[in-house]
C-alpha cells in the first residue's frame, strides 16, 4: 500500500490557494481514476482510495489545518503498519521554487514549511516528497503567510491544469511502482 499525502487546508475558502496545490493535485488523480474522497475522522483526513499498477494507494487530504498534517500521517502510518521511507510520499507547495518547478527528494528539512515541519516531527525526516514551486514576484511584495494563501491566477490555474499537475500524476505513478528518482523538473 502507498500512501498519497497531500498537504493542504480544508474548507472552501482555501481551495484554489498556493498552499492547496497538494489537494489539487491528488483530486486531479482521484478525478482521473473516479475515486471519491469519503470523510475518515479516524485518519484526521479526507480519504480516496484506488489501484495504480496492482498497487493499493490512498490518497490523502488532511481534515487538520496545514500546519498540524502529521496528525493525520502518524494515525494512518500506525494504522496500516506501513513503511514511512518506502510507503508515503508527501505532495507541498514550496514558496522559493518559481512556479513549474517541482523537485523530488527522498527526505529532508523542513525549509521553514510548518506542514513538513508537523510531518517530521510526527514522522522523522525520512519519507519522499514532491516539492511544488508557487514562486512568482507577488512574494516579494508580501507577507509569506499572504502570499502562501493567495490565490492562483488564471494563467497560473492553467499552467497548474495542463502541465504541473500531470507531470506531478506522472511521479506519482512511479512512485507507486517503485521507481521514482530524486530529481528537479522545470516545466
């Protein structure tokens, strides 16, 4: 089993956000096989199940705030005996990488991310990660906090739809079969 971990905020009004590309992403997958998200407040999260290579994978929508997702990881982790370093793989936004910039690595610091940072301390730093750029100028002109909850431009909304997110789907899928690579891509 292959845990999908997407980092996130619940509730409408974040959806669409920087923060959210995570839950973006996985809801992109989950749309692609026709799986629906169910509520498992047992797992603190939002909960989609499906098949990829004969592999069982969950993908995974925290029902907690960004910073308090390893709540949600930890319970899922315990309850499924799974292995953290060959199981899960975290999907994040990363505000210093520009928009369409995605790097794959197999653990790490936080980076001043309080989402990865709620995930190490839950989790140790030894689990795989996709890291989604969100860069643009508007961060130079803003608070973090503002900008990481700000919403994608139109243009942004697109490039997330036609070109970020099947790449990231692409990974995901071999991740599942146990080939994925640390690597950087810039699209």
């Amino acid at each position: 089993m292959k845990i999908i971990f997407a980092q996130g905020n619940p509730g409408a009004q974040y959806a669409n956000t920087r923060h959210n590309v995570g839950f973006l992403i996985v809801d992109t997958l989950a749309a692609q096989y026709r799986a629906e998200f169910v509520k498992k407040p047992k797992f603190h999260a939002d909960i989609a199940e499906l098949s990829i290579a004969g592999e069982k994978v969950l993908l995974v929508k925290p029902a907690t705030f960004y910073n308090e997702t390893g709540q949600a990881a930890r319970a899922l982790i315990d309850f499924y005996k799974l292995n953290v370093s060959t199981d899960l793989i975290a999907i994040h936004d990363d505000l210093a990488l520009p928009l369409g910039t995605l790097r794959i690595r197999e653990s790490g610091r936080d980076a001043g991310n309080n989402g990865i940072k709620s995930l190490n301390a839950h989790l140790g730093a030894n689990y795989a990660r996709i890291r989604v750029g969100i860069y643009n100028e508007l961060r130079d002109r803003i608070h973090d906090a503002d900008f990481v909850l700000s919403h994608f431009t139109k243009s942004e909304s697109e490039m997330l739809k036609e070109t970020i997110a099947p790449k990231v789907v692409e990974l995901i899928n071999t991740f599942c079969i146990g080939t994925i690579e640390v690597t950087s891509h810039e699209l």
